[in-house]
C-alpha cells in the first residue's frame, strides 16, 4: 500500500440535512416521482439503518474505497433480516448470493468497494462477525459484499483495499446524513460518461399505504443514456460528444425499508429498483453487473440464530399491498442515482480525467424544454 496512503474515513455529519445541500438535485428544483421524500431524503430514514464510507485517495492512481450499510445496531448475525437479492445483469463479482437466495435473510453488514477487493471485503465481513462476544461459537458466516470495477481512475490491480479500512468503514457507520458523490465505494467511478459515485434517497408512503418508509443507497458506475426526470439529455450531450464511455460497468442497489415484507416480496421490490435505473436511461449492458440486495427493518421479522422454538410467529404485508412499495423503490432509485451525479466532482487520476455532470447545462436543457 506504501506510506504515502492517504485515507479518511468520510461521515462527519452535516451542518443541514441532505435536502439542503446545493448540488443535490432537489436544491434545483428537480424532484422525480409522486410520493414525497422522508426527511434526509437518505437510506438512514429507515429507522435503525446505517452508513459508513472510508475513502482511499493516493497519489495520481489510487482512487477507491468501501462504503458500509447496516440494517440495525445490533447483532446482525444474532438477529438477522429478511432479505434477497435481485440480478439485474450479472457480470459482477457479488459475494454471498445464494446464502441470501436460498434462507431468504441476511447476517452481515452490506459491504460495497472494487471489484478485485471483494475477497478482502469478504475476509474483514468474517472478521467483525467472529470478533462478537455472542457469536464465539459459530462456525460459518455468510459475508454479503457487492462491487463495481473503477479501473480506469483507480489503480485497481494494485488492490488497495485493506480489511482494517472495512473494519473502518463499519465503525464509522451512523445513522443521519449520508456523504455522496466521489466517497467510499464511490470514489473512483464512472456514470453515463461522466464521474459518478454514491447516491442515496427515500420516500415516505402516506398512511393509507402503511405510512413506510422505502431508502435506497446506489454505488454508480455504468452506462447508457442518461436521462433527468424524464428528458433524455443525454442525447444531446452524445450530438454535442460532450461525454464518452459506453454502457458497460455495474450499478449497485440497496433497499431498505420498514415496511413487513418477507423475502419474496423483497424480491419482488428489489426487481422494481431495476426500472429506477433505467428511468435514468441506465441499459444493463452486456458488461454491466447490476444486483439489487433488499432488506427489512421491521421488528417483527427477525430471524435469531438460536430460536427457541422451531415455530416462527411473523405478521407479514399480503401481496395487495405490495404495489406502493414497488413504486417508492423505483422513485428512490432513480432519486439515488441522479444525486450520484449531481453530487459527484470532476477527478483526474490513473492516467485518466474524467468529468462531473454540467449540472448547469442539464437545467438549461430542462428550463428549455419546460421540465423546470
């Protein structure tokens, strides 16, 4: 790694909430979808959950690093959450997809960083779980780490990555704000041609819906033609070669939400996130790696470790109440991933420079064709 490593631990939290930071896209007015935002406008505004980023910056090549989600503050692997995985496309390198897929729950923290670091991500995840006093006696962990490839800005081969900055990036998680843009696992990727990085969003169901909340945390990294609140500016940026880039690379989705959903609902929610991304004009390209990990917070639908009776009592939503979840995780979605853009800064490094997102001329673009 060498002595003249830099890194930080990015989650001081902010002065003022998340909605009021300039550069996110509601500070100009853009708000996509219906359902209204929860108050950060974040994946923390479902109670309980989480983030932690560690950022590695170094030199003119290293530029990556991991970004921690936690479903409670608890054990997780004592307590674990319902949970599933959807593969949208899977030229991916995703860690602990069947597990999930097959007992329907999670009993790890999330981990998301490069693509050739998921392996160390994985060792650390083992780690954390053995290290609880609770857990002296368990024997196999389930590590759930997802990636994207930032090789072009990050020297990638060099696997910067270390098990104390995923250890790192788990103490440092906290509820509140969430740090976007070029952060964590967002730190050197790359979106519809420009920098891309970590974005987040929520919405809030009114009461007759259940009054839940659906938070949604993107890790961005591909390709298409980007669209903002449903005006293809991409087009005209691809007339004008103001960007380049093709429609490979990979997008991790996170879901969460309070609401009682059992894993096959999960499921059935993460696969709506999928449409979020292609509101924004995302393709899920042959060389795209697109997975979406769901999980809820809900109490009542915990699965201990040592369950004292072989019986499981949980009250779960009926599938006729799934469709205004579905419809808070596209919102969120695409939310999330257009303030990975916006929130996102020019980088040059590894040899490479590759632009932010003309927030100014996406919203002459949208004044002009009547959007703002």
């Amino acid at each position: 790694m060498g002595t003249k490593l830099i890194f930080a631990t990015v989650l001081a939290l902010l002065t003022t909430t998340l909605m009021a930071q300039p550069n996110r896209i509601r500070a100009h007015g853009i708000e996509p979808g219906i359902l209204p935002a929860g108050p950060l406008n974040a994946i923390t505004d479902v109670a309980g959950v989480r983030v932690g980023h560690l950022t590695l910056i170094a030199g003119d090549s290293v530029r990556t690093g991991v970004t921690a989600i936690l479903p409670h503050e608890g054990n997780i692997f004592q307590q674990k959450v319902p949970a599933a995985i959807y593969i949208g496309n899977g030229f991916g390198k995703l860690m602990g997809y069947s597990q999930v897929e097959e007992l329907g729950n999670l009993e790890t923290p999330i981990i998301l960083t490069n693509t050739l670091s998921v392996p160390t991500a994985a060792d650390a995840l083992i780690d954390f779980t053995l290290g609880h006093p609770e857990n002296a006696g368990v024997r196999s962990v389930n590590p759930v780490v997802g990636e994207t490839n930032d090789g072009v800005l990050n020297d990638i081969r060099g696997r910067h990555v270390r098990k104390e900055h995923v250890r790192q990036a788990i103490a440092s998680a906290a509820s509140g704000p969430v740090a976007e843009g070029n952060v964590g696992a967002g730190t050197g990727t790359i979106c519809f041609g420009f920098k891309g990085g970590i974005g987040t969003a929520s919405r809030r169901l009114p009461a007759p819906d259940g009054g839940y909340t659906v938070g949604v945390l993107v890790q961005a990294n591909f390709g298409g033609v980007l669209q903002v609140d449903g005006l293809p500016v991409g087009e005209e940026f691809r007339k004008k070669k103001a960007a380049g880039g093709s429609g490979d690379g990979s997008c991790m989705i996170v879901v969460a939400t309070d609401a009682p959903a059992d894993a096959r609902n999960l499921k059935r929610m993460a696969k709506r996130a999928m449409l979020g991304l292609a509101r924004t004009g995302g393709i899920a390209s042959n060389g795209s790696g697109d997975y979406v990990i769901a999980f809820s917070t809900a109490g009542g639908l915990r699965v201990p470790y040592a369950p004292a009776s072989p019986l499981l009592e949980q009250k779960v939503l009926d599938n006729s109440a799934m469709t205004p979840l579905f419809l808070a995780a596209i919102e969120a979605t695409e939310e999330a991933i257009l303030n990975s853009l916006f929130m996102a800064e020019s980088m040059t490094a590894n040899g490479h420079t590759v632009e932010a997102l003309p927030v100014e001329a996406v919203l002459e673009m949208m004044g002009r064709n009547g959007k703002k």
